[in-house]
C-alpha cells in the first residue's frame, strides 16, 4: 500500500460547534446557555433538536444537558441533519422557538436569522479550523493548481452563501463560478491573487473539493 506525504496549506475558514436558537427573540441576555433558556424552555419542550448521535456536536449537546444548570432535564432528540435542518424551517415558518445541533459553515446561517447560545464553560471546546491539504509534489507536478490552493482563502460568509445557492439547487460549479465572478481577488498574507485567471488554468478541481465539503457539511 502507498504511503502519502501531506502538506497543510493556508487555512479556508473556521469551524465552530455549539447550539442555535430560533424565533427566541432578540434580547442579549437570551442568548446564553446558563441562564438565558428558562423562559423559552416550556416553548421547546425542554428539549434540542439534534443530528446523527454519533456525531460530535450531538455528544457535545448531551453534556451541555450535564454541565448547565438551565438545562437540567432537557433532551438532546437525535435525527440526522437533513431532518434538523426541516425542523428548523418549518420552526421559523410558524414562528416557532427552536433549539437545534449547530456549526459553521452552514448553508443555515445564510438562509435563517440565528444565533449562537453561548457556551461559557467551553462544552463545545475552541473554534476549529478547515485546512487545504496537499501531497508533497503537488508544487512541481501542477505549480497552478498549487498556487491556486496555497493562496485560495474564503471567509464563512463566502462558503455558507456559496452552500445556500447548492441547498437551493444550484449546480456546484455554477455556484462556485457565481462567487468567482462576485469575488475578482482575495489577498492572503500580503499577495493579492486573480482567482479568476488561475481558477481557469486549474479547470476548476478546487471546486470538487468545495462540493464534497458541502456533502460533509
């Protein structure tokens, strides 16, 4: 078996986990996971609207149930994340308050007015990050597509709109292609790059990475 050598170019964007409100109102003081849901817990059944139970934030959910006092007794309900996603609309379509699972990026935060519960004790640990990795080599066989993914970096704004245009059915490459139009340059430690121009030389492959991450996502 092959043994592949692997290089970590710049960072894409941030990945954060934590739990999403819904149709809570708009008061700060509602927005935290240890003492602002006692008046929307009778509203929501005292329960979280989850995933997979085998996924990370959905662990993560069970031990905030654990952790915060304001949350004693409330049940994290696992699903998958095509069903949160459907609770969560249909939610907002009633004007409904909603508890659910959540990350970023996701197409979610494009479409929904939401906010994140804070996590004071840190159960959803520290912001993570996405990373561009390569092969070793990459550099001298394709000194394009390398250049390409070393310099590539998009914000979570950029990658949860892009998400959004594919939730509602657009094709990747044209959503990919959309944001390329909308977005002529990204500067990343001091160089400014034409996206479009080496995107072109690339034949679009960073864009197959995009659309399997949206797939993960």
């Amino acid at each position: 078996m092959s043994k592949w050598n692997w290089k970590k170019l710049g960072m894409a964007a941030g990945l954060t986990l934590t739990l999403v409100a819904a149709g809570c109102g708009s008061d700060e003081s509602s927005s935290s996971s240890d003492g602002g849901l006692d008046d929307y817990s009778k509203a929501v059944d005292y329960k979280v609207t989850g995933i997979e139970a085998g996924a990370g934030v959905f662990k993560a959910a069970e031990k905030a149930t654990e952790e915060y006092d304001s949350m004693k007794g409330w049940e994290v309900q696992a699903s998958s994340s095509g069903a949160m996603a459907t609770a969560l609309g249909e939610a907002i379509d009633k004007k409904e308050p909603i508890i659910v699972t959540g990350w970023s990026p996701h197409w979610k935060f494009a479409k929904y007015d939401l906010k994140y519960l804070d996590d004071p004790k840190g159960v959803f640990g520290d912001a993570e990050t996405i990373n561009t990795m390569v092969r070793k080599g990459l550099k001298d066989d394709m000194p394009n597509a390398y250049k390409v993914l070393d310099n590539f970096h998009w914000d979570t704004d950029d990658m949860e709109d892009t998400m959004l245009a594919i939730q509602d059915g657009e094709d990747p490459a044209k959503a990919a292609a959309d944001w390329v139009k909308k977005t002529k340059t990204k500067s990343r430690n001091g160089l400014t790059v034409s996206i479009r121009s080496m995107a072109k030389k690339s034949n679009w492959h960073m864009w197959n990475g995009i659309q399997r991450l949206h797939q993960r996502m």
